[in-house]
C-alpha cells in the first residue's frame, strides 16, 4: 500500500472542500426560499387628478418611503428603508393600482414591481376606510440580492390618510 505525503493529503482535503463548498452554493443559488415582512410607510409625495369622465374619478402619483421589517422565519432586509413608486386609478377610492418598490439596507437590496386592487368602504362612523391586496415579482437586485427571482402576494391598509402598513410574504431564489 502507497502512502500518502502530507502534500497530497492536503491537495485532497482542499478539493473535496472546495466540491462541498461549490456543492451547497449551487444547491442554495437554486433553492426558492420564503420569506415575509411588515412595511410602514408614509407618502413623501402625492398628486392627485380629477378625471371628470364619472363622479369621483381620479388617479393619483405617489411617493412613499418606510421601513420593513422581516417577519419569516429567514431574515430578509430586516430594518431596510423602502422607496414606493405608486400610481393608482380610483374611481370614490376603489379601483387598481400599479408601481414599484426599492428595499434597500446598506448595499444590499431588490427592487419589485407589483399590481393591486383597492377597496374603500366607510365605516359605522362615517369615515373612509381603505384596504388593498396584490402580487409582486422582484424585477431586480443589488448586493447579495443581485440575481434574485421570485415574487409574492401581499395585503395592506391605510392608518391615516398618508399612513399606510402592508403585510407580504413570497419566495425567493438567488441565481448564479
């Protein structure tokens, strides 16, 4: 039987290392992950135009900034600032609304873009109240986030009339 120098051993050790270590990169670059958070936000910018084609039509340009907080059992951005780019198409406060959102926490983060319904009803006081639910695709990255994928669902309120909290979830993965 041969015996193995100390050389070799090492060269060995080193590229079996390296087979794990490129073994557990790909398999958690391609793995999707959950993920969910809590944002609060409030508008930055908002304008607003009456349409005049019906009573109560108007669409709105806003800018939101906040925080996220993550909520999943991965930790995700946690404390990211956020950036919301919304427009929305309102007819008395229903309607759609489209835009997209910047998550950022030092040099890593992801931008997404998302689609969703709104409804406003009043309440047994006479004030509006006004909820809204939709999906999200993450549409780009930076930092570790720069090859993300995925996107989710999620659901939100407003808290005051320039306050608003959303709750999301989705997954993700990370390419090469």
């Amino acid at each position: 039987m041969r015996k193995l120098s100390l050389k070799h051993l090492i060269a060995a050790l080193m590229a079996l290392t390296l087979v794990i270590f490129i073994g557990v990169s790909v398999s958690v670059a391609g793995k999707a992950i959950k993920a969910g958070g809590k944002i609060k936000a409030s508008y930055t910018e908002q304008k607003e135009f009456e349409i005049g084609d019906v009573d109560g039509h108007r669409i709105s340009f806003t800018t939101s900034e906040g925080i996220n907080t993550s909520t999943g059992d991965i930790e995700m951005l946690d404390g990211a600032s956020i950036i919301n780019y919304s427009l929305d198409d309102l007819v008395n406060g229903s309607g759609s609304g489209h835009g997209y959102i910047k998550v950022m926490k030092e040099n890593d983060g992801m931008i997404s873009k998302w689609e969703h319904k709104v409804v406003t009803t009043m309440t047994d006081e006479g004030t509006p109240s006004t909820a809204f639910e939709g999906t999200f695709k993450y549409t780009g990255g930076m930092g570790k986030y720069s090859n993300i994928t995925g996107g989710g669902t999620y659901k939100g309120m407003f808290v005051s009339k320039t306050e608003y909290v959303v709750e999301w979830q989705g997954e993700y993965s990370l390419g090469e």
